[in-house]
C-alpha cells in the first residue's frame, strides 16, 4: 500500500537502509530492512543511516528528483520543454501554466513524495544516534548536524516551490501524519534556519575532510544554504554574516576554466560547496541520467529542456562568448570543446523537426569517449551542482548592494565576471543590482536557479520579475510571438511559443501542492491559492 502522505512507505518499526550515489564514502551499498528495536547500536549503524540520507538527494534515477530539477527550468525564459515528436505530458502543465490544478500537481507529485522520504531518513538519524556511544564524540556530533543539513535542504527544496508545507521533525508513522495541516512560510523557513545554525558549530571545513569522505556536507555548504535562506527572506545583514564567513574561510575558490565547473573530470572541486555524488558503477544505480534526459534526440537523449534563442540573446548581448559555449550546444555545431567526435564532416545533430529551439544543454553533456555502457542508465559519473563558489559571490554582490555597499558588491562580482574575460561593472544603484541579476542569470543558467530567482527578485514596478517576464503583457511572451526572429522556435510548433501568456498572478508565484496529499490528508493539507 503506497501511503502518498510525506512519502512514507515504512511499516510499523521496520527501517528501510539503502546508499546514496557516491564519493567513496559511499561507495559499498547497504540493501535489505533493518528492525529499528535493535538497530541504533553501532558507530557503523549510523554512518549506514546517515548514508542513507544522502541518498534521499536523489535517489536511483531521473524521475523522482532530477525530472523536478529539469521542470523548474522549463519555468523560465532560459528553456522550453523542448521534445516535439512526444506528448509532453505533466511537464507542460508546469512550463507553460496552463492552471490545470491536477495535472500541474501530479508533476510535482513524485519531488514532494521523495523529499518528505528523504526527510523521514533524516529524522530517524537525528532521533536515533545521540543516544548511540561513539569513542569519538565529535563524530556523533558530526553525523547528526550532516542529517540537519539534509533535513533543510530538502525543506528549503519543498518551501520556495510550494511555500509553508507541514513539518514533520520526527519519527512519526502514517495515522501520526494524517491530518497534520501546512506550517506557513515563515515557520518552515525558521525551522530551516533553526536546522542549519544548529549544524554548522559540528560541520567540519571542507580541507578537514579525509579524500575518502570528500562530498560530504561541510561548514562551508551549510553556511551557503543558510546565506540563500536568508536571501530569499530578504535577511540581508544574516545572509551577509554567512557569505563572509565562507569568502574569508579560503575553503573555496573560482575554477580557472570555466568550461570545468561541470566538468566529471572536476567533480568536487574546490569551487564546490555541495554536489550531489555519483558513481558509474554499473551494478548499482548510483549514477545520474538527466544528462540523457536533455540531450539531443539525434545523440542518444531524450530532449527534455532546451535551451531558448533568448537565454542565447543574453549571452551574445554581453559579448559572453566563453559561458555561451560552454553552455548551450547548436544544431550542426561542428567544435564542442573536449570532444573531437564532431567536425565540420560530422557535425553535432539537433534535428530543428524534433527540438523546439535546436539547442541543447552543455553543461551535462557527456563526450562521448567519456559516456559509460549502457549510457541511457543512472550510471553516469557527473555530479550534480547544488552549490558553487561563484553562487556565493553573486549572492554577496546582492547583499552589499541591497545594503548600499556597493563597492564590495562589485568587488564580488567582477570576480566572476574576470573569469570569463568580461569587462568590469563600474556602476551603482539599480543598474549595479540589474547587473548583478545578469550576471545571475548568464553564470547559473541551467542549475535550477533562475525560477526562484525570478519568483523572488521586485522589480522598479513593484511586481516580482516573474510576472514581469511571464503572462499576457510578459516580456519573454513578447519576445517569442513579436519579436525573436529565431528560425528554429518560430517554425517548430509543436510547442507553442506562447510558453507563458497564460501565466496568472497570484497562483504561479508557486506550484500546486499535489492532489493526492490534499486527499490522503483528508483535506488538512489547504490547496496554494488560485489552483
């Protein structure tokens, strides 16, 4: 019996243990069932449980995590669905806020199921290990403050698409969660910061970290989501304390190469504050495959986000020929970097009949002498970004200007700006804050970044940037039906390139909660307004 509320699937006392994808701390799976009366014993049965609750990031493929990711893109300017040979079921529901409640809802159905599995895995470390004797206290401590990291990650995931969400903060059954209604916005964002300040005094550093367990959560990732917590909030002078303390640490630091940041060859670097791991091995499913999902039809993938001729308008607008590349791929595209499989005899296909825009994501494109077999499976080895140094930057250059210290918001984000050869920002105020959101958007494309950005940023008119871009009046409508002069997206039609104009305010600032929670809370669960 599947029991959709939270996503618990346990029974009674028993405990399901399994691994998550994988740095070698995660390498040796852990399957079967456990009884939680006599489980709890050991050191070795907590780093089992704590590893579990790494793999609740994203479980065994695609579509319980990633798929979610994919879709929140979709949601923006920068990508369309993009496959147009199949029906693109739930996702256009989401991408082009068609208001159909249900359907909107059955596509975030699996990401709310999951979390809330995930977050189950989370309380049972935190309920259970303190109460386990470790030789070395420190690593108790340690593995506690990992599983109130993942625990607010995976609220912090679950609150900024669908605002306040009942919280469950222990070892709680299914008739103990039936009926238990939504916490508002500000107290699942209080418990998130709550969870946070908590972990990070018994987080070590990132370079106190044995190799071995390199991928773990640090002090340094754990500040960087509570600095986007706090932004989000508009908590400028905490989120402020957090990215300073990063910056100083010396932890982190930009990649030379921008074409490395999602490299696999540069999994973990030093610009990475948190990934979720990966493993190619081909026994189990530890690996990604959403870089299958948004390749290109005519290369082995599925197609599903593409990038819009107007995320490569803004490259080209600000002279960012590096990001560009390494960023967005091109039909008939004869140079992709790291790859020689493609020349000018065999270029790159992005079969304009079967994609929307004729682009694809380079930022999960896999050369081809690097791709595992079978590659259409979770086992490829590219970690996935969650956080990065260049992120944080960027976040410290919107506090200091949303603070009046302008100098130090430029200072941050020239940084990221020299890497890629741009000429420095000289400017202040609201253009220095509208560069910043450039600069946002041009760094951070396709890394599930830009829809919460969108939902949370005001513009000069009062309204969120979001319902500036989207809707009957919306700018990227009218870029798209008045004036983009793109071949590709205005002869390919079968998807529309109306994505948007049915956009409402006040009901797609968030996604629906999915109906199925609502009917097995027996109504406890309240619908976000306007679905």
């Amino acid at each position: 019996m599947k029991h959709y509320i939270f996503g618990l699937t346990m029974a009674a006392a028993a405990l399901t243990l399994s691994i998550s994808s994988c740095s070698n701390f995660l390498e040796e799976p852990i399957l079967g069932q456990q009884d939680m009366a006599n489980y709890f014993t050991t050191e070795d049965e907590c780093a089992k449980q704590v590893t579990g609750c790494y793999q609740s990031l994203a479980y065994d493929d695609w579509w319980q995590i990633y798929k979610f990711y994919n879709a929140s893109d979709m949601c923006t300017d920068d990508m369309w669905m993009g496959n147009t040979t199949q029906d693109p079921g739930d996702y256009l529901h989401l991408a082009h806020y068609t208001g159909n409640t249900v359907q909107a809802g059955n596509a975030c159905q699996n990401f709310w199921q999951y979390r809330y599995k995930g977050i189950l895995q989370s309380n049972i470390a935190i309920d259970k290990i303190p109460a386990v004797t470790f030789n070395d206290t420190t690593l108790g401590k340690r593995y506690v403050a990992e599983a109130k990291f993942l625990r607010a990650f995976q609220y912090f995931d679950l609150v900024k698409n669908f605002g306040g969400v009942p919280l469950v903060t222990g070892l709680l059954m299914p008739a103990e969660v039936k009926g238990m209604e939504r916490a508002s916005k500000e107290d699942t964002y209080a418990f998130i910061e709550k969870d946070l300040l908590e972990a990070i005094p018994d987080l070590p550093v990132r370079s106190a970290y044995a190799a071995s367990d390199l991928g773990r959560v640090t002090k340094g990732a754990a500040q960087g989501i509570l600095a986007k917590v706090y932004l989000y909030q508009e908590k400028y002078t905490e989120a402020e304390t957090q990215l300073k303390a990063i910056i100083e640490s010396g932890e982190y630091k930009l990649l030379d190469n921008f074409g490395d940041v999602w490299s696999m060859d540069h999994n973990n670097s030093a610009e990475s504050l948190f990934e979720i791991q990966t493993n190619s091995d081909i026994s189990y499913n530890l690996g990604e495959r959403l870089s299958v999902v948004v390749g290109s039809r005519d290369d082995s993938g599925w197609s599903w986000g593409l990038p819009t001729s107007n995320l490569e308008k803004a490259f080209k607008d600000e002279g960012d020929s590096i990001r560009e590349i390494w960023t967005i791929l091109h039909h008939n595209q004869t140079y992709i970097p790291n790859d020689d499989s493609w020349n000018e005899d065999n270029p790159y296909i992005i079969s304009p009949s079967k994609h929307k825009s004729a682009r694809a994501s380079m930022k999960l494109f896999i050369p081809v002498a690097k791709r595992p077999s079978p590659y259409d499976a979770p086992h490829i080895p590219l970690n996935y970004r969650l956080l990065r140094y260049a992120d944080v930057l960027l976040m410290y250059a919107e506090v200091e200007n949303a603070l009046g210290n302008d100098a130090e918001a430029r200072k941050a984000l020239n940084q990221v700006r020299s890497r890629v050869k741009l000429a420095e920002v000289t400017s202040s105020g609201t253009q220095l804050r509208d560069a910043i959101r450039k600069e946002r958007r041009l760094e951070l494309a396709l890394e599930d970044n830009r829809l919460y950005d969108l939902r949370r940023w005001k513009d000069d008119n009062g309204k969120l940037a979001i319902q500036n871009l989207m809707g009957t009046n919306g700018t990227f409508v009218k870029y798209n039906l008045e004036e983009s002069t793109d071949t590709y997206e205005k002869s390919n039609q079968n998807e529309n390139s109306n994505k948007g104009i049915t956009f409402k305010e006040g009901r797609d600032e968030l996604f629906p909660i999915p109906n199925s929670e609502i009917v097995q809370s027996n109504g406890a669960i309240k619908q976000n307004p306007g679905y």
